[in-house]
C-alpha cells in the first residue's frame, strides 16, 4: 500500500493505478435489466440486496418490497449481500457487467414473470465504412 509523506516508504501511484486498485477490492458492476430497460450502477460485494432495491427505488420509483431482483431465474434474498449471491469483483468487471433481472409486483399483488428484451443489433456498416484490404499491396511495394 502506498504510503504518503509518513517516514518510511513511498511509493508512486498515478489516479489511474489508485482507481482501478480501489475498484478491484470490493466492487461489483452491475446491469440492472427490466424488458427494456436497463441501469447501469456499481456496489459493493457487501451490499446487500435490500440495499440495491433501494438504488432501484431511487430511480424508478417503486418500492423494495414491488421488487424481485434475480440471478438468471433465482429470486435473490433481500437479506443476503451481492457477494454472498455470487456477484463479485471477479465476475461483475467494469468492461464485464454482470446482469440483474428485476421483476415489478403488479397491481394484483401478483410479480410479473422475469422477462428482459434482447438489446437491439446494429445496422451493417455502409460499405464506406468498412475495413480495406489494401495492407498486402502496400507491404509489397515498401519491400521492393
């Protein structure tokens, strides 16, 4: 660990290397996904799932208890923590969110079925765009 300015050692670290060695100790990524909608959102692996509800509550409005997150088709207990579930800092990386479903109790008290909508594919690149093979002849013409 670095130490600053405090007598015995010091060690350099640039913000890059400090945040992504603070991210890496505890943090979880997460996609949060509802037919079309997802949230982006990072926590810790001691979170618990209450406590993501409520970073759902904060966004969406509705209440914990109207809630239901899932891991794949299991219904996650509100009082165990993302780590416990099986989200950590290994399987839910920034370039790698891990995926939530969440599931809304509906008006019969009644929760909805888990049911999250594929992300939509690009249109193909117009031909303008495209990578050009022209690596080969230009190599050849620099080796002559």
């Amino acid at each position: 660990a670095p130490l600053l300015h405090c007598g015995i050692e010091e060690e350099r670290v640039t913000w890059g290397e400090a945040a992504a060695a603070a991210a890496t100790i505890m943090d979880v990524f997460l996609m949060i996904r509802r037919h079309r909608t997802t949230i982006f959102t990072d926590a810790k692996e001691s979170t618990t799932v209450l406590e993501l509800k409520k970073v759902v509550e904060g966004i969406l409005k509705r209440l914990p208890e109207d809630q239901r997150l899932y891991k794949d088709d299991q219904v996650l207990d509100d009082a165990k923590t993302l780590g416990d579930c099986g989200y950590t800092s290994q399987t839910a990386r920034p370039q790698a969110p891990a995926t939530v479903g969440l599931a809304f109790k509906s008006l019969d008290d009644q929760f909805e079925s888990l049911r999250i909508d594929s992300f939509s594919s690009p249109p193909e690149l117009p031909d303008v765009m495209k990578p050009q093979d022209s690596g080969s002849s230009a190599n050849e013409q620099a080796v002559q």
